[in-house]
C-alpha cells in the first residue's frame, strides 16, 4: 500500500542522520544521483558482504569476479543492448515532460483505485491508498474493476511492442500530464538507456570509432570471462559466478529516491548448468533467493513474486521477487533464465569458442560432451536493498505517559547490518569514566564497529543512536569503577541491564553471528 508520508519521512531522517545526500547539492543537484553518507556507506557495505558471504562463501560452487566497467563496444551488440535496451517514452507537448508509457499507466491506475476507496469509506488515513486490495466491496466497484482492466490491457500490450495501442489507451481514458494538466501526447517511441562516451584521447572524425559504453548491468563481465574463471578454477557444471558493481542506466523518468538511479549498484550471480536443467534451477534459485530475503528478518508478507507477462529476449522463464516499499510493491530482485543466449551471442560475435566439455555420462552411458550452458541469473540492487532495509527499520514509537508528550524514531535493524553495533557512553567526562569507556572500545573495535559520545545527557545519546539503528548503547558510571558492571541498553525494548564490562563483547558478538 502506497504511502507518500513515510517516503518523505525516509528522505528526510537520511540526510539529518547521514545516510543518504543528494549529489553535488550544493550546486542543487543532480537527478537521480545521490551520495552515501558516514552511516548508509556502512549500512550498504554490510549489505554487500553479508550477499557476498551468502554466495560465495557458502557455496562451493560459486566463486567471485570483478570486471572492468568498461567493456568492448561490441559487447553491448552481443548481447542485445544496443537494439534492444530501451523503454515506450512519451512526451506531452505542452510541458515537455517525457513519461515512461508503463508509469503513466499505472498512475492512472493507482488514481482509480483511490478514488473508489475514497468513495466507498475505505481510504487509508495514513497513506490515503485503499484500505486493502481484497475487499469485496471495493472489487466491485466500477472504479476498481476499470483500473483492474486498465492494467491488464496495458501489460497486453506492452508484451505485444503495440505502441499505437498504448498511446490510444492513454488517449481513450483521457490520462493527463501531471504538469500541464493536458492530453496533448506524441507517439510512444522506444528510448535507449545506455550512456555512451569516447574512449582514448585521439580525436576522430568518426566518432562511432572510439564510442563505448557505460555498462547498464554487470552481467556480460561475467559472460565474457566465463572460460577464463572455468578453466583457470577448475569449475565444474553447474558453477556460479557472482559479481558485485556499478552499472548506469539514462533513467528517463527516475524517481522512489534511491529506488531508481542513474548510477547504482548491482549483485549479481551467474549459474551455468546443462541445457535441459535449467527450470529445476530455476526453482531452486527462487526458493533460495526469497529465503535470502527473509534471513533479513523481514515478514513473508512484505514480499511477493511477479512471473513476467513480457519476457525479455535471453529469457524462457522470468520473475520479480518484490516488497512493499512505501510507494507499493515494486521489484527489488529479479530471477531469471537466460537460456544459452549470452553465451551463444558472444561467441558468434567475438568468433571464439565458448563451450563447455562435459565427461559425466547420461542415461545412456555417454559422455554429455561439448555444449554452451544455460544460465540462471539472480540479481539483485544494492541500492534498493537498502532502501528496503531502510523502509522496514523505519518506525515512530509513542512513548508518551500522562505526565509527558514523547516519541522516538527509531531504525531497527538486523543487528548485523546495522551502521554501528555498539555505542559507548561514558556518564561524565570525568573521574576517569572516558578512560574505562576507551579501554572498552579498544576491546571491541577490531570485532565490529562501535560509537564513543560523552556530550549531552544519557537520553539525547539514546535517542541520537535509536535514529540511526545502534543495537546495544553501553553507560559506564561511577558504580562501573568499583564493580566492573556496566549498563547495557537494548535498542528494540529500550530494557536495560547491568552486565559484566567483560561480557560485552560476547553479548554483542553473538548478535551478529548469522551463519
């Protein structure tokens, strides 16, 4: 269920609390570019090696590389990008707005069913979105089951490249710009999302000549190095390669903060198996990869998958793992079967032979021999997994009692993710508090990353660290010099408990530990 509030509430609490910064603000910006700050570059990094362990470290079968961002041009011929990487755009004439033709659609969409909600006393408070998408009442109502078939006939012809029959839909259910508040709409035309640049420092008067890309995904790095990880590692089938980078993508409508960007990350992981094996794979990778998700200590209710009514064309089978952001489900993991196309294309182009011997012996006896795998790919964004994680850790508590009005905010995060795992507080800065908080963080620091404040009184130091997702904030006190116990304060319960100074380590430790 939509919810445009808490998005904002997001933006706003990561960049007081330094997670995440508009780029280059200070001369206003640029679109859909955004910097990380101290604590979501800890936050994405944790992301990043707890997927990294998760593939590479417990599996056998699967093994790491880093491919340059830079690739041959021909790469991107080969694997479709130059002719087919591209989405329906178009553009009101009067606002000279350019639109996604699939993201006008569905706000039109979402439009309908707000308004058959609102009609109906069934409108969200909080996010102003229908109560339920379930609701007896609401699915029959005319609003509703028009936006049902609304989406239904966009999603047909999308599948269908009917450009002509997309821009008389937005035309027969007279769908307006946002900004010209018209229908004054040019043909829906495909755009092409790669950037392109020229590469080496001699000018020509040709500059087809040294154009190359920016990668719009880290796959083909992968593709490309398939024998040289095979062989130089001895892989056997099926084996995965999994890879972790930057990609950029000229989003022309780019929008949900981090959502959607221009320059993102990706983690991406490669499995190559025998032709004939690959739907068994393919389930298997769904099962694993959602339950991936739910290692993360988010509910299984927040996700779902999505089988693509288009699929692209490497693939013979395709879905969406998605979670409910606060503007709705949308896409945060794809698992898709790529069939041999990759491999097959780039050896047709690049003339080098890119097969795999294969000596374990079928039903009748014989060697499988020579062939070009298939391949399953799980890739996931990097960005949108923290802005995931971020949606679900983001929470208002009312702590308010009858004497007093209070609330926190609050990040609760997995305790392994989190930016900081432990804050130290000394109670004064003095009677030699900072230095027994010092030799515990010198304890503690070479085991995980920890937080040393003495400024301000012990509930603005709580509060300070609930904001940014701190599971344990350690109190050493007076009492602390004469009995070695400190105070240990849980960031979910907000409980507090005095403990060993010894035992913190181990307390803080064993809440990391995931595999």
């Amino acid at each position: 269920m939509a919810n445009e509030n808490k998005l904002q509430d997001i933006i706003g609490h990561c960049k007081e609390y330094g997670f995440v910064f508009p780029s280059s603000e200070i001369y206003d910006g640029l679109g859909a570019v955004y910097d990380y700050g101290q604590y979501g570059v800890e936050l994405k990094r944790n992301i990043r090696d707890y997927w990294w362990r998760s593939m590479t470290q417990m599996h056998d079968n699967i093994v790491g590389l880093d491919a340059a961002i830079f690739m041959h041009p021909t790469v991107w011929k080969a694997s479709g990008h130059v002719d087919n990487f591209s989405d329906p755009m178009i553009d009101n004439k009067d606002s000279k707005k350019r639109y996604r033709v699939d993201h006008l659609i569905e706000g039109f969409v979402e439009e309908l069913r707000t308004a058959a909600a609102k009609e109906l006393g069934l409108q969200d408070k909080e996010s102003g979105g229908p109560l339920g998408t379930d609701i007896p009442e609401l699915l029959n109502h005319a609003n509703w089951t028009k936006a049902t078939n609304l989406f239904n006939e966009m999603e047909a012809l999308l599948a269908a490249d009917d450009f002509a029959g997309l821009k008389k839909l937005i035309e027969d259910n007279n769908i307006k710009c946002a900004v010209s508040g018209t229908c004054n709409w040019t043909e829906v035309r495909q755009f092409n999302l790669m950037f392109a640049t020229e590469f080496g420092a001699v000018a020509s008067d040709n500059p087809e000549e040294n154009k190359v890309y920016l990668r719009p995904e880290t796959a083909q790095g992968i593709f490309v190095n398939f024998l040289n990880v095979q062989k130089s590692g001895r892989m056997k089938i099926p084996f995965g390669i999994a890879q972790t980078g930057k990609a950029f993508r000229n989003e022309i409508v780019a929008r949900g903060f981090i959502f959607r960007m221009r320059e993102f990350e990706q983690m991406e992981m490669q499995f190559f198996v025998r032709p004939g094996t690959q739907k068994q794979w393919y389930e298997y990778w769904k099962e694993a990869r959602i339950k991936w998700h739910y290692s993360l200590g988010i509910g299984a209710d927040k996700y779902k998958f999505h089988d693509h009514v288009k699929l692209a064309h490497y693939a013979d089978m395709a879905c969406d793992i998605e979670y409910d952001f606060p503007m709705g489900f949308k896409e945060v993991e794809g698992v898709h079967s790529r069939t041999d196309f990759d491999l097959k294309q780039h050896q047709e182009y690049s003339k080098k032979k890119l097969q795999y011997f294969d000596a374990d012996l079928d039903e009748n006896g014989k060697a499988y021999g020579n062939y070009i795998p298939y391949v399953i790919e799980t890739s996931i964004g990097l960005d949108r997994t923290v802005m995931m994680l971020l949606s679900e850790a983001y929470q208002i508590e009312d702590l308010s009692t009858e004497e007093k009005k209070d609330d926190r905010v609050v990040l609760k995060f997995p305790p392994f993710l989190a930016p900081i795992k432990l804050a130290v507080f000394p109670l004064t800065k003095k009677d030699g508090l900072p230095e027994i908080a010092n030799q515990l963080m010198d304890e503690c620091r070479p085991l995980f990353k920890c937080f040393y404040e003495e400024k301000d009184a012990i509930g603005k130091r709580y509060r300070r660290q609930d904001a940014i997702g701190t599971p344990f904030c350690v109190t050493i006190d007076h009492q602390t010099k004469e009995d070695s116990m400190v105070t240990i304060r849980h960031r979910d319960s907000m409980q507090q408990e005095r403990v060993l100074m010894s035992e913190v380590k181990n307390i803080v430790m064993k809440s990391l530990t995931v595999f």
